[in-house]
C-alpha cells in the first residue's frame, strides 16, 4: 500500500508547515537532553619541569569532578599530584592563572574513596563551569615529584529546561490555525 498525496493535502502542506514553525517558537524550552561524560587519561610525570595538558569541551552549567591520582611506579607512589583547572581563555602555562586548583585535598582522611600517595595526598577539584568551551585540565607534580599518576574528569550535565504549558496567547493562535485548516478543507470545488 502506498500513500498518495492528493491536491487537496499538498495545497495544505504551506499551512502545515507553518503551524509547525509556530510550535516550534511557542515551545523555545524544547532541548535536546545531554549526556554525562567520564574520560581518563593516564600519564607520567618524568621530570621536575614537565606537566601535561588535556582538554575538554564541557558546556555551561555542568557539574565537573576531576581527580588525579598517584599511581603505583612498582615499589611506591612518589608523585605529589597537583591538579589545575582553566577555563576557556585562561593560559594554562602558569599554574597562577588557573581557575580551579587543589594539591593534597583527596587523601583517604578528605573521603573514603581518596588514594595516600608516599608522602602526600592525591588531588580532586569539584566545580560547574561557567561557560561553554574548552577547559584545560593541567595534571602536575609538586616541586620535583615525579611519577605516574592517572586524571579522571566526570562531567554531568545540567537538567534540561522544563517545557513551558502553553499559555492562552498560544492557544488562541492554535485553535486559530486549526480553524482556518478545516475551514480550507470544507471550501466547495477545493
């Protein structure tokens, strides 16, 4: 069985269409949901001077929690992790120009999940970003730590706008259009 389109319904298309488009800015809280989103990446901090850079488009209003973690070099965990955040257009060279920081605030005294390193505590930041863009997530070692160590960014977004009801304006100019399309339908010789 196929669908025919007789003149009556392709003279109605323009209508259809428009009502359509009327819906479509009558209802402007229609968003598509986003996903949360978890990346890790696992590195090696070789030398005093070194620091790795990793960046992630994250939209405003999201939820981050990023953690770095010193990780077992096979005998130890001997680096002091250092975690850095920077938002879209702040220069990550610099651990002064960052957004959001933390050394030592993830040890298993701040929270049952947190790792001791040798002699320090790993690092964690928690914060919602601002804006939308790239953020830079600096992954350091204090002083002349060194080691391998492995970043764990959570992103959650936030809760898509509730769609608005429709309000009385709306409705007049959909009963309006509805009406106009039967009465289009009902014209003799049509």
């Amino acid at each position: 069985m196929s669908l025919r389109i007789l003149p009556k319904e392709v003279a109605l298309m323009p209508m259809i269409v428009r009502l359509f488009a009327f819906l479509c800015l009558a209802l402007p809280g229609i968003t598509l949901a986003q996903t949360s989103f978890v990346e890790t990446h696992s590195g090696n901090i070789a030398s005093d001077p070194q620091y790795d850079l990793y960046t992630v488009p994250i939209t405003a209003g999201t939820s981050v929690t990023s953690t770095l973690v010193c990780d077992l070099d096979g005998v130890s965990r001997p680096l002091d992790p250092i975690l850095s955040v920077f938002f879209p257009g702040s220069d990550a060279s610099d651990i002064a120009n960052a957004d959001v920081y933390d050394d030592d605030g993830f040890g298993t005294d701040d929270n049952p999940l947190g790792v001791d390193c040798d002699a320090f505590e790993s690092s964690r930041v928690i914060f919602v970003a601002p804006v939308t863009g790239s953020y830079v997530f600096r992954a350091d070692g204090f002083g002349s730590s060194t080691g391998p160590y492995t970043l764990t960014i959570r992103g959650t977004p936030p809760a898509p706008a509730p769609v608005p009801a429709l309000g009385v304006p709306a409705l007049v100019l959909l009963a309006a259009g509805v009406g106009l399309l039967a009465r289009r339908r009902r014209r003799p010789g049509a």
